[in-house]
C-alpha cells in the first residue's frame, strides 16, 4: 500500500494518494503513529482523551462543532455526492476559555492526534529555511489524519499593512495560508486568537467554521459551584454561593477551576477542622486582594 502511494505520489497524484494514505492511517487507527523526527521538533504531538462533553460551550458553538465532528465522522456519505467536510477552525476568545481545550476535545472526539505548531522551531531567521522547514511540515502532515494546531495565530497573520514589516514575515504567512488551503480535508486545522481584530480578512475568510468562546456567566459559575459540592460531598451556603459568584465575575473558566482548586487543597489540608463556608469565605477574600493588585488582563 505504502508503494501505491508513493508511486501515485510520483505521477503527480497527489489527491489519489491522499485518500490511500487516509485510508491507511483510518485502519491504523489505535496504533500510536509517532511523527518522524525531521518533522518532531516542529511540531508537538498529543494525543487527547478529553471530550466535547468535558467543556462549558455556547449552544452555537456545540452545535457547530457537532456538525463538524459529524462531516469528518461520515465523510463517506459526504464523498458519494462529491462533498467534502470542513476542516478549518478559528477560535478566538479572551485567554482561559477553552480555545486550546476545543481543539483538544475535537480531536478527541475524532480519536487522532493533535499537532501542535511550534513556531518557535518553523520561523527562522532566513525565508528559505523557513519556507523549507513549512514544506516539510505540511508534506507530513497532509499524509495522515490530525488536528493541525496553530495557537495565538495573530502573532503570525496579523495585519500586513505595517511598514516595519519585513516583506519576509509577508511572505511566510502567504506561504502559511496557501499551505492551509492546500490541506485534504482529513487534516483538520484549528486556530485560535486573542485578538481576531488583528487578523485581516484574506485570513479569517479562509475558515469555514469561525467560532468565538466567550468568558463564563453566572449559570456557568453555578455550574462549577455544584460539581463542587457533588465531588466533595460539602454543602455551600446560599450567601456564600452569591459572593464567589461575584469575585468570580468577569473572570475567565480557567481562573473559575483556579479558585476551586484552592478552595479543595484548603478542604483537603483542613481535615474538617474548618467549614467548607469559611474556606470559601477565606479564598473569596483572597481572591480580591489578589485582584487589586493584579490587572483582568494580566495573561
Ligand atoms: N469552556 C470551558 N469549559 C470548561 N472548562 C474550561 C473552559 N475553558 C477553559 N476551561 C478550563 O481552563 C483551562 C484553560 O483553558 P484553555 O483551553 O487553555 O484556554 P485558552 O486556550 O482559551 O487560553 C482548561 O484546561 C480547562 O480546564
Ligand atoms: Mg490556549
């Protein structure tokens, strides 16, 4: 089979051996692929357990994701009347709301491997070595089922109108983009931003799914308040409820799970010797301290 490939790949046939090679990494499916090392040290590789159902999403979000997830899951059907699924993602949303976790839970969910993109390791400091570098990326990744991961992609695609701006930094991302759409549909490619307003558009236009995770409202908090509750067996009272609520709001879900992580090591070390009212009375207080001193957007 790996012959066939190559020699389709010889002919030109790239779509041909695509859908071989798909074909063999679907039925290699359980078998740990490792990414070779030429392509390692550009790429980090993780393989997922979490879930959809793991994370707070907003409706649209799921139902977009879903939608997604069942494209890719029956792409045969899709294929029988000449369709192809989507397959690129731009997260944006403030730090600490799941950008990093949905990309993980989807490619859990499709039970392949996350690549993540090491910029560090791709951009170097001449357009040559970098654009053979991205090659070298692409041409492994386009052989094999993955989520393609590109974090804080502004620092990468932002605005092109900067004077400053080496017309080589342009020339990587055009070369960045072409390669992204070049991509078969097996690969899919999610991006995340801080700053979608720093993209320009010939960027976000490529992105057929653009999904924005917003921080968590009081509903969520409450959420995460009786999970609490539940895997601790502890019971908050109501006014303690309302100002956790409160020195909560505004912050992000990744700051929500902080706060109760504190509150369970406090549960833990005090052996019972305290409530569970008064811990949380304690780490509310901290809490804004800590918030007089450090900024909201201090990530
Ligand atoms: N929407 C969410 N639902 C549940 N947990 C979340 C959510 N967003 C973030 N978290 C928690 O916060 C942690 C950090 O979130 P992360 O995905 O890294 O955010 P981002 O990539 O947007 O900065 C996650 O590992 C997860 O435990
Ligand atoms: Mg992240």
């Amino acid at each position: 089979m790996e012959a066939i490939v190559a020699e389709e790949r010889e002919r030109q046939h790239h779509v041909v051996a695509d859908r071989l090679q798909e074909f063999l990494h679907t039925n290699a499916r359980g078998v740990e692929t490792t990414v070779p090392p030429d392509v390692g040290s550009l790429v980090h590789e993780v393989h997922p357990r979490r879930l959809l159902a793991d994370l707070t999403l907003p409706t649209a979000v799921l139902g977009a994701c879903t939608e997604l997830l069942e494209e890719q899951r029956r792409v045969d059907v899709l294929r029988a009347h000449a369709l192809e699924p989507r397959h690129r993602v731009l997260l944006s949303g403030p730090p600490g709301n799941g950008k990093t976790s949905l990309a993980a839970a989807l490619a859990g969910e499709l039970a392949v491997p996350m690549l993540v993109v090491r910029y560090d390791a791709v951009i170097g400091s001449f357009l040559g070595e970098t654009a053979a570098r991205l090659a070298r990326m692409f041409d492994y990744v386009r052989t094999r089922r993955c989520v393609l991961f590109f974090d804080e992609f502004d620092t990468l695609g932002k605005e092109r109108g900067d004077e400053h701006e080496t017309r080589e930094v342009k020339r990587i991302v055009s070369s960045l983009l072409l390669n992204i759409d070049a991509l078969p549909s097996h690969a899919v490619v999610i991006t995340a931003t801080n700053h979608p307003e720093l993209l320009d558009r010939a960027v976000w236009r490529r992105f057929q799914l653009r999904l924005n995770l917003p921080p968590p409202v009081g509903r969520d908090i409450n959420r995460f308040l009786d999970a609490f509750e539940q895997q601790q067996g502890v019971t908050v009272g109501g006014p303690v409820k309302k100002s956790v609520r409160s020195v909560l709001a505004g912050h992000s879900f990744s700051e929500i799970e902080e706060f109760l992580l504190d509150a369970q090591r406090r549960l833990v070390l005090s052996g019972g010797a305290t409530t569970v009212d008064e811990i949380l009375k304690a780490r509310v207080k901290q809490w804004r301290l800590r918030g007089a001193t450090v900024t909201a957007d201090n990530q």
